[in-house]
C-alpha cells in the first residue's frame, strides 16, 4: 500500500492496516529507522474491540463490534470461537 507525507510531515495510514491492527486516532505509535526503512509499531497491543452474544431472537450466537469496532475478518471469528464456551 501507498500514502504519502504531508507538507506538516503527516502520514495517513491506510484503512485495512489501522483496521487489521485495531489502531484508531489518537493512539500512539514508536517510530524507528531499520536500515533504509521507517518502522511504525503501536505502542500497546489492540484490545479486543468486539464480543459474542446470545441473540435474543434467535438464540444464536452473534459478533458484536459495538459499532465502532474494527471490521471482522475469518482469523478474528475462528479466534473468537475457540474462546467461546
């Protein structure tokens, strides 16, 4: 993925990297040089931004993000299940 630095020296990190690593704004990131690259790292590890719950409707469960969650991809549903009783 691309992004370019802004005249103010800003950086956008692209949508499916914040998403994947549960990064939002405000949060904050360790910045080093490695050889010719610059290697971002968040500073915590991304909490779980989502549960299972038991639908009341359907008596089923269901993944809930709460709204503001990151999007849940396959990896996330198969981690989610092993921890579900």
């Amino acid at each position: 993925m691309q992004t370019k630095v802004s005249s103010k020296g800003q950086v956008v990190l692209p949508s499916p990297i914040r998403r994947k690593l549960g990064i939002v704004a405000g949060d904050p990131l360790d910045a080093k040089i490695e050889g010719e690259s610059i290697v971002l790292t968040p500073r915590r590890k991304p909490k779980k931004k989502y549960t299972i719950k038991i639908s009341k409707v359907t008596g089923m469960p269901v993944i809930s993000t709460g709204g503001k969650g990151p999007k849940i991809t396959s990896e996330m549903v198969a981690e989610m299940l092993a921890d579900f009783p």
